[in-house]
C-alpha cells in the first residue's frame, strides 16, 4: 500500500513538477478521507540550497538513503546528466529491488532511463525531450503522444502537469477511486484528462520553399477545400500520376494524401483556435467535406476530437460553439495502457 513518498531533488529544482508531487502527497487531506502520506525529500547533497532559478532554492533534509524503504521514489523534472548520477542510479535500483515503485515528470525520465530499467520498455517524456530521450537510450521505446506510461514498477509523465495525472493514476491504482476524486477535487483539476500530449504540439508551418514542388504544395494550401486528387496533381506538375507520387514522397518525406491531410488538420487547428463557426463548416472550409470525417481524421492526429480541441485551445467566447451531435472525446487517463 502507498503510504511513503520520496522525492529526489537535484539542481536545478524543476520547482512546478517537485510542487505537483508535494500538492498530491505532501498536504494532510485526510478531513476529506485521504489517507496520510509521509513525504521525504531526499538529495545526494541534504542541507545544501539547490537552486531553481530566480532566487528560489530548495533544501531537502534527507539524504538518499532516506528513499530506501520507500514506497514510490519520484524524480521531478531536473538534470538529465549530474555529478551524482551514478549514486542516483544505484538508490533507484535499490528502491525497486526492495520492491518500491519510481515515478518520474517530464525530464526525470533520463534519470530513470540510466538505470536500466525502461530498456525494452514504453515510456514517455514532455514531448519536446522525446528524440533525446530516445536517442540517448535507444533500448527505451519513447512515446511523446500520452500523458503518461504506467510500465510497473516505473511510471513516466509528459511535461509539467501531466504529472499530475500519473500521480492521480497511482493514487487510484492503491487506494481507489474515491481517494483520487476527493485529491483531484481539492486541487481543481480532473480526476481523468482526455486525449494525450499530441494536442499541446505545436504544428509546424508547413515548408513549401522545396524547389521541385513548392509550387504544388503552395498551391495545395490555397486550396485545400477543393476535392484535391493525385492526378490534379501530377498534371500542375506535368508528370504521370504514378512518377509524381513517387517523387513528392522522396523530397517531401511523405505521401501526398498524407500531406494533405496534415495540412488540412493543421488549418482546421486554426479555426477551432480563433474562430466560433461550426464544426460542419470547418470541414468543409478544410476539405473533409463532413464533420464526420473530420472528427476521424483530426482525432487520429490530434489525440481528441475537435470539439474538446476547442474546449481547451480556442477563445473564451467561442467555448459555446460545440455542434450537437459530437460526441467530443470519451475521458480516459492517457498512459494507463496509454
């Protein structure tokens, strides 16, 4: 049972993501039916001020040994590399041998990643660390689409809050969901968040300056509400359909089909972003000609539907401009298996 939490802190302190896991198991919420948690925040250097930039520091009283015995060691976002890695990585190991369980946010995956222990394994990272992560331990296997990847005995979050979904996912794993929910309540977020990290990517603006097809792709995006087909193509370009699919895939890196249906969610993206027209009319502004086949395709791209990406992403006064009949996003904990 998940009674005692340690925290190892390094600098620099990554102070949101050491505060999500001190908000979750380091205040006495047990008038709301919370079972008491005993919080250690360990450091290879205790007493000493670690600094998190600012001005504000951390001090941690207990040394690593402290996180022995622990029930869940978590590792905040941090240094990938230290002077006292190799003492970090021996703790960890010896934490999960006496059968604790770790947890990481955001950056502190490397940390756990130097142990071993996601070799052959799923997990994840903020997705903007997710190449290093993965070319850094290339036995690790990297998803930066989930908030967070429950691998036991090691949990690993995407950046910053999403650590308080994996926190929230352990909470109601060993002490149910009622625990969870009255946690969630008192910190006013969601017991469950929809979707994954890909919603919070920013999308790249599209490259047309390519000399043999910039033209093509530029002419793409001024049309992309026009029933585009791979032979329009090919004859703007003089080529047979066939020579021309080849090539495009060779200096665009990817299908023309694919590109266009990038860039058709990216431009549907914008319009949930800064406009209230519905969601009807945004599929037909972008090309997919029905909201239904908009909602297949943006939630394949962006992990929820369009009307939950214009929940979260677009102007206060626009969050009324849901159409009936979308069913939005079923909420589920993105990682728990995502």
């Amino acid at each position: 049972m998940l009674r005692t939490v340690a925290v190892i802190v390094q600098e620099p302190v990554a102070l949101f993501e050491y505060g999500v896991i001190h908000e979750v198991f380091g205040l006495d919420r047990t008038e709301d039916g919370v079972p008491p948690f005993e919080l250690l925040i360990c450091s290879p250097t205790p007493g000493v001020p670690l600094n998190s930039g600012n001005g504000a520091f951390v001090i941690a009283p207990h040394p690593l040994s402290a996180a022995l015995d622990a029930d869940l060691v978590a590792i905040p976002g941090g240094p990938a590399e230290s002077e006292h890695l190799d003492e970090v990585v021996r703790t960890l190991l010896e934490v999960v041998a006496r059968g604790g369980r770790l947890l990481s946010v955001c950056t502190g995956a490397f940390l756990i990643a130097a142990t071993g222990l996601l070799d052959g394994k799923r997990c994840t990272t903020h997705w903007k660390h997710g190449a290093a992560l993965a070319a850094a331990f290339p036995d690790t296997i990297v998803d930066t689409d989930v908030l967070f990847v429950d691998e036991y005995p090691v949990i690993t979050s995407a950046g910053t809050a999403a650590g308080i979904d994996a926190c929230l996912h352990l909470v109601r794993e060993e002490h149910g969901p009622a625990v969870a929910n009255a946690i969630a309540r008192r910190m006013v977020v969601p017991p469950h968040r929809d979707g994954g990290q890909r919603q919070y990517v920013a999308a790249p603006v599209p490259d047309c300056s390519t000399d043999g097809f910039g033209a093509v792709l530029s002419w793409m995006l001024e049309n992309l509400d026009t029933d585009i087909t791979v032979g329009d193509l090919a004859r703007r370009a003089h080529m047979s359909a066939r020579t021309f699919a080849r090539r495009f895939a060779d200096e665009v890196g990817t299908s023309p089909h694919r590109w266009l249906t990038e860039q058709r969610v990216l431009h549907a993206r914008n319009l949930l972003e800064s406009t209230d027209i519905g969601i009807e009319d945004v599929a037909t502004r972008v090309g997919f000609g029905s909201a239904t086949l908009l909602r297949h395709h943006f939630g394949a791209a962006v992990g929820v539907s369009p009307t939950a990406y214009r929940r979260r992403f677009g102007c206060p006064d626009q969050s009324a401009a849901a159409v009936p009949g979308d069913p939005g996003s079923t909420l589920v904990a993105s990682g728990s298996s995502t």
